[in-house]
C-alpha cells in the first residue's frame, strides 16, 4: 500500500515562550520487510535558530531543533509517502515454544538495534509488575507456540480493556492502566510488554499510524487518522520481531505505518525536550492517512 501522510502538531502557549530546545522523532525512516520512505518534508514554524538531524541507536529518524527568540505557538508539519509491504504472518502454530524463545533470547549474542536484549529488561516506562506478569502467565504455557500464545494474550487485552482516552495520561506506569482495565493504545502496549518481559519473553514499543477505514459509503474524513502505538514480539532467531496491536486485536499488516521503534514510549516520543515559560500550554494533533490510487 502506497501511503500519503500528513501530521499538524501544535502547540499553542498561554505565554510567549522564549527557548525551546527539542528532539523530534516524527520522520518515517525505511524498515526492511515492512515499509520504503519515498518522501519526506517537515516544515517548523517559527524558524528554528538550530537545525539538525540523525539516526538514533533503534535506527529511529531524529530532529534536533532550537528555537531562541520569543513565540506563542509553535507548529510542526510532516508530510510523508511511504509504500508499505508487510510481509505475511508466519504459521503461529509452527512458531518456536514459549520455553525454547526464553533461552534462545538468553542465548543470544547479538547487542545491535534489533537484538531481543533490548525487549527482554525493564525500561524506564515498562517496569516488571508482578500482578501483570501474572495475568499474561496464563496465555504462555512453556509447551505452547509463542507466536499462538501472542495472538491469545492480544486478545485478552483488546476484550478485558476498555478504550478511554482521558483515562490516563502519558506518563501513567503500566499497573495504573491495568488495575483501571482502561486506556489508549500507549497504555495497552506497554501491558502487554511488561507482561511478556515479566515472562522473560522479549517485547518493544513501536509508535506510527494506523489507516482508519470509515464506514461503508461514507467519505474518508480528512484529519481523522491518528498517531498509534502496538507491540512487536520476538518470536525467535528465525521468525525474529512480529508486530501485534492489542488495541484493534490484529496483527500489523499494511496499515501500520512505522514512525518509531524502542523499549517503551519513552525512547519513541514523538517530541521530546525544554522549553523555558512561565505559563500553560494546549496541544492539538491532527493526522491524515490516504492510499494513493497507483
């Protein structure tokens, strides 16, 4: 799927602000296996004194920017196409057991960006739970196919959850959401990680968008896409990371757009930094996600 992408985030300040200095990660970078940036365009106002961008060590697109002289808002627009081929889900019934994914991720030498070292530890977000940990126990027998136990643990999430945004907020820790059995897609995720973790089973965040599909005859309304977030479990040497989305119960497929891939929300945020004011702030994000017609 050939994908035209375009997100408005603003933030509009009670006072003007002087300073800002910030990280961005909101630039889709290319993932072997899923998806091809063809095109890529941020535009900042106002104009940011500084200007610089990078890869982080997950292979994450970033911006550093810093803005000196007073504003009361400040807008960042992303426009990106990007052709997503997601590769087919393998068997779950033939995937490594449960037992045998445990070792095979002590075992493991590798300490580069895709290492499931990196999944296998609590984060700064994602600490272990004991009662979360407990609650996923029951989908992962040691005998049992952990890509099948995955899809299990999906599920439960997407039917013992209740999706409810103003729930929490982004800073929630995963054993607030869980004992509210409510949330949004952030909280979701990061559940289900610290419970496979809490398991020794190695799990990442993964931030992007999803394409929404609106109702059978009813046009696509422009700006109601939204920013996502699901998980991506290792699965073993051969099978490696595949991507499920506990809030939607689906595994991710070709309307999942990549933005970012860490251990929690916290490696991924899509805008990270100081600003030096006095006052309050309002943020509002709109996000649009079209197939382009080939």
């Amino acid at each position: 799927m050939l994908y035209d992408i375009r997100q408005t985030t603003t933030y509009s300040y009670q006072v003007p602000v002087r300073v800002v200095r910030q990280v961005l990660r909101m630039t889709p970078v290319d993932r072997i296996g899923h998806q091809h940036v063809i095109a890529h365009i941020l535009d900042i106002d106002p104009d940011p004194a500084e200007l610089e961008h990078g890869i982080d060590f997950f292979g994450n697109g970033l911006t550093w920017l810093t803005i000196d002289q007073p504003h009361g808002h400040l807008s960042l627009t992303t426009r990106s196409r990007v052709d997503v081929t997601s590769t087919a889900l393998p068997d779950p019934e033939e995937t490594l057991l449960v037992d045998d994914v445990r070792a095979a991720a002590l075992e493991e030498a590798d300490l580069g960006p895709d290492a499931a070292a990196h999944g296998l530890f609590p984060s700064r977000a994602v600490p272990l739970d004991t009662e979360i940990t407990e609650w996923t126990a029951t989908s992962f027998r040691g005998d049992r196919p952990v890509l099948e136990a995955g899809l299990e643990l999906m599920h439960r999430v997407y039917e013992d959850f209740t999706y409810q945004p103003g729930a929490t907020h982004v800073a929630t820790p995963p054993h607030e959401a869980f004992a509210a059995k409510a949330g949004v897609c952030q909280d979701f995720a990061q559940v289900m990680i610290a419970g496979l973790r809490g398991l020794g089973l190695p799990a990442r965040y993964v931030s992007g968008y999803l394409r929404t599909i609106p109702p059978e005859g009813q046009p696509r309304l422009e700006g109601a896409d939204a920013t996502h977030a699901w998980v991506e479990i290792w699965c073993g040497p051969e099978a490696g990371w595949i991507g499920l989305d506990p809030t939607n119960a689906i595994p991710v497929g070709d309307d999942h757009i990549i933005l970012a891939v860490g251990r929690d929300y916290a490696d991924v945020a899509p805008v990270d930094g100081v600003i030096v004011t006095s006052g309050d702030h309002r943020l509002s994000v709109g996000v649009d996600v079209a197939p382009v017609v080939r």
